[in-house]
C-alpha cells in the first residue's frame, strides 16, 4: 500500500511542480455573509405584547351610540370625522374577518392587523364580526368585545358601523391616525 501512496503524491507533486502562487495584487478574497439571526423571542414578546394591549375587561368613559349603532371618536377629534366616516368619505384600504375566530384568536388578530395597517400607512380599514347569528345565544359577542379592543389601541381615530353594503351591524370601519 505504501508504493500506491507514494505513487499519488509523485503523480500530484509532478501535476502541479510549474504552479506558482498569484501576485497579491490580483487576490480576491470572498466573505460570505451568514444571515443575520431570527429573533424568535423578540417576534414572542412583541406577540405576547399585543395580546396583552387589549382586555376584555375595558369599560370605556365615553362613547357614542345610537341604539345598537356602533359608534366611537376618539376625544380631541372633530365630529366631522364621524360624520365622513359614516358617509363611506375613505376609501376602505384594509379588510379583515372575525367569523369563526373566538375570543383569544380574534383579540390577537385584531391588534396584528391594526399594527400591520399602521406599518403600511393604511387609514381606513373593515372588521366584519358578524351578527352572532352562529354564537350560543345568537348574541353578537365578537361586536361588544371589538368595540372595547377598538377604543384601546391609540392608532383608532374613530369607528362606525359599516354601510348595509359593507356588512351593516354585522362590520365596522376603523379610521386610524396616520
């Protein structure tokens, strides 16, 4: 065994015996860049944070409503606002859906979808939660609950009951700060 070792290194000392190194001048050196890291727990707290953001338990000290209309404007804000809100005046940029979702999951959802609109510049956005049709005592859960999470997040400029073409008492549209 020891002639065929010797044999490969003659064969490989007489393959490279007129290679000379490259003048420093014509070297290029190839960093690779690794990735940067994934912060998963970052990702987790900013998560748990928004979940956190909004209770369940929030007892609003103002609020508009008439009848079973849903209805809020941030103080500090003219009524004017409202008033376009409920006359369709934006442009909805934004949609999301709450059917099927319960309580925890649409809570999270809710304050995703406003922190990812709020990122994007979208002002005016659609929440459907439904009438409650499908719930336990066909009561509208998701719309009581939403009202509450709406009032909370700083972003909500003001929320009105949707057009009867946009999803009537069954959806709200959300004016948010730009």
């Amino acid at each position: 065994m020891t002639n065929s070792n010797e044999n490969e290194e003659n064969l490989f000392s007489e393959a490279v015996k007129d290679v000379r190194p490259l003048p420093d001048n014509n070297r290029t050196i190839h960093s690779v860049k690794k990735p940067k890291p994934i912060p998963k727990q970052f990702i987790q707290d900013e998560q748990q944070a928004l979940v956190d953001s909004l209770s369940d338990h929030y007892i609003p000290a103002y609020e508009l409503e008439t009848g079973e209309e849903m209805l809020y404007l941030r103080d500090g804000h003219s009524p004017d606002i409202l008033r376009k809100l409920r006359r369709g005046h934006w442009v909805i940029q934004a949609n999301m859906d709450l059917h099927g979702l319960v309580s925890d999951e649409a809570r999270l959802y809710v304050a995703s979808f406003i922190s990812d609109c709020k990122k994007r510049s979208i002002r005016c956005i659609r929440i459907v939660h439904g009438k409650g049709l499908g719930s336990r005592n066909r009561e509208p859960i998701l719309k009581q609950k939403l009202r509450g999470w709406l009032m909370q997040k700083d972003e909500v400029i003001a929320y009105a009951e949707a057009k009867k073409q946009d999803g009537g008492s069954g959806a709200v549209i959300v004016l948010l700060k730009s």
